[in-house]
C-alpha cells in the first residue's frame, strides 16, 4: 500500500467510525467528521496533510514508487 492509498483509507475509516459513534453514542461525535472534512479541503487546497506526513515517516512507499520483485 501506498503513503496515498492508506490516507484515503484512514479518512474513510475515521469517517464512519465517527458517524457510527455519533448514531449511537452522541451526537458531538460528528465534530471529528467535520475535522476530518475540513482537513481534506485544506489537503486538497495546499497539497498537505499531517498524517502522509507521519506515513512518510513510517518509510510507507509513495504512488508510482512501487517496485515488484
């Protein structure tokens, strides 16, 4: 998987889990979807995100740099 592919995937994550907590848990648990939402307009607009940041740190490999052996 790549750094792209996993951040995708974790807001997709975080997203529903955030919405499942809101239906059953409270309602202000669709503040941490919203945040999720601003952070993807901000990512989208500046090209940067906190966690491809902590992903690149993990040596997770970026899109087009993946190798087959």
């Amino acid at each position: 998987m790549t750094v792209q592919s996993v951040t995708r995937l974790l807001a997709g994550i975080v997203v529903l889990v955030s919405l499942a907590l809101a239906h059953w848990v409270s309602p202000n648990w669709l503040w941490l979807t919203a945040f999720v939402g601003v952070n993807l307009l901000q990512s989208g607009l500046t090209d940067w995100c906190p966690a491809m940041t902590i992903l690149r740190l993990m040596k997770l490999p970026e899109a087009g740099s993946a190798k087959c052996s």
